[in-house]
C-alpha cells in the first residue's frame, strides 16, 4: 500500500541488516522509550525478532510492516496481540532519528488503519506508550485517537516503571473523520 512516496510492506528476515543499522543509528533516542531496544544488539537479534514476528503472523496474532520512503526503510509499524474474537489489536510505531519530524509516520499509519479497519475487519485499535513520551502522544492525539487513561507504573524501561497512557479508536470514528 502507498501513499506519495510512502509504502509499507511486510517486514521480512531479508530486512534484518537494515533494520539493525536503522535501529543502531537511533539507539538513543529509540531506547529512551522502547525496551526491546536493549536486546536488539546485532542483526541476528533483529533476525530472530523477525521470524518471531513471522510466526505470529502466520496464526493471525500480529502483523509487522517496515515503513519505506523511495524505498528506503524510515521505520516499522505493526498490530500486535490481535484478538479476532473480540476485534481489537495494539498498535506500535517508531522512526529512525533522521525521518522524525517529517510528516512521515501519520501519513504510514494512516495506511496502517485503513488495513486495519477494512481488510482485518478490526473495530478497536489500541496504542499504549509512555506517558512522558510526549512525542508519541502527540501522535496518537493527531491520529484521532482518545486517551481513556493512565496505567500507573505500567512500562519498566531501562531499570525504572513508568506510567503509561492508553488511547484507543474505533472504526466508526476512523471511518467519520475527513
């Protein structure tokens, strides 16, 4: 799926080298927030994290696309502890240090939702992050998603608990926006 010069596609094992460099280079800034950050320490990890990823895939539990720009990874999004049952999935972002601030991870969600609401049939999306990460707050906010709350002491990122804020939209709110 794209939009201007950005695509999402599966994210596959033979992404492993560019994601792990991708990653490398943004190690900071990225593991500010992201625990998995801290185990993905060579290609192998990233490797693994894949074929994992892979695995939930193929039983309907997640799905995990890389974020290009002219074909260049920026990024990855994905759906994750997805629950056909009840038709609700997690949603998780992030961008390497040199994409952010470019417009770029609205216009890749925006194709995340659409595949979420219309192909999976899915009626709830969920984005959990750090309450102190304003940042990414801030995109949930734009993305039209509404904060139902703050899990205290929910995230425990590089040795310390931090509070957590929960946003959600549905897909009728998705499908009423302009």
């Amino acid at each position: 799926m794209t939009t201007s010069r950005i695509t999402l596609c599966d994210a596959e094992e033979r992404h492993a080298g560019q994601l792990y460099h991708l990653v490398n280079t943004s190690r900071d800034a990225l593991g500010q927030w992201l625990p998995w950050v801290e185990n993905a320490r060579s290609e192998q990890d990233v490797r693994d994290f894949l074929q994992l990823r892979a695995c939930e895939s193929s039983v309907g539990s997640a799905r995990t696309w890389l974020i290009l720009i002219d074909d260049v990874p920026a990024g990855m999004c994905d759906l994750h502890d997805i629950s056909h049952q009840d038709k609700r999935a997690s949603l998780g972002y992030w961008l390497g240090d040199a994409f952010v601030g470019h417009g770029i991870l609205p216009q890749a969600l925006q194709q995340l939702l659409a595949i979420a609401f219309q192909q999976l049939g899915l009626h709830r999306l969920e984005i959990i992050t750090a309450a102190a990460n304003l940042r990414s707050c801030a995109v949930a906010e734009r993305m039209g998603f509404h904060q139902e709350g703050v899990l205290r002491g929910y995230l425990h990122i590089r040795d310390r608990f931090w509070d957590a804020r929960i946003y959600s939209l549905l897909q009728g709110e998705w499908a009423a926006q302009p």
